[in-house]
C-alpha cells in the first residue's frame, strides 16, 4: 500500500537483508534496487517473535529508512524513502512468507 496515497497495489516483491549491510527489494519484473545499510536501529533476533528492526538506509537514487516489523501474526515492511529529485514514497508491503537463515 502506497501510504502517500492510500493506493492499494498488489504485487509480488521480495526484499532480502544481508545481515546489517545491505537490502536488496526486487519489485516483479523489475530491476533490483540495492540499499547500503548506513544504521541500524533496534534489534531482533528471532524473526518468528514480535519485534522490529529500522534499518538507515541508501540507494544510488534514494534514502530513507526500511522497517521490518511482527506484532502477532502480522508481519509488516514500512518503506520510507526520498528520492534526490526531492518525490517521497511511503509505503507498507504485507508479508505473506519469510524464510530465515
């Protein structure tokens, strides 16, 4: 859901954290956009209880912060992100499943 506008998009995405250094978000048949983590705020280990996590992070077109967050069986991503052209993109992504390494 595009938070901005209240728009409602279905689509499947996928976005993978490599530790505390790097997201990768793969929007369907797109590209991926890889974020370098600047910091991380919070802590969570162990995914299948309640919790979240912000990540401070930055791509070569965008900043802004990316929050994975569990409160009872919702599992939630708010993207927060400004673009350099000065546009801004609220939006949260419903997880439908995750896998844990």
């Amino acid at each position: 859901m595009n938070l901005s506008t209240g728009e409602v998009i279905e689509g499947a995405h996928t976005l993978t954290s490599q530790s505390t250094t790097r997201i990768t978000w793969t929007k369907a048949g797109n590209e991926p956009i890889v974020f370098t983590v600047s910091e991380v705020n919070g802590q969570w280990n162990n995914v299948k209880k309640d919790g979240e996590v912000v990540y401070e992070v930055s791509s070569e077109q965008e900043r802004g912060t990316i929050t994975f967050a569990k409160v009872g069986t919702e599992r939630k991503i708010r993207m927060v992100l400004l673009k350099d052209a000065g546009e801004s993109l609220i939006s949260e992504l419903t997880v439908s499943e995750f896998q844990a390494y």
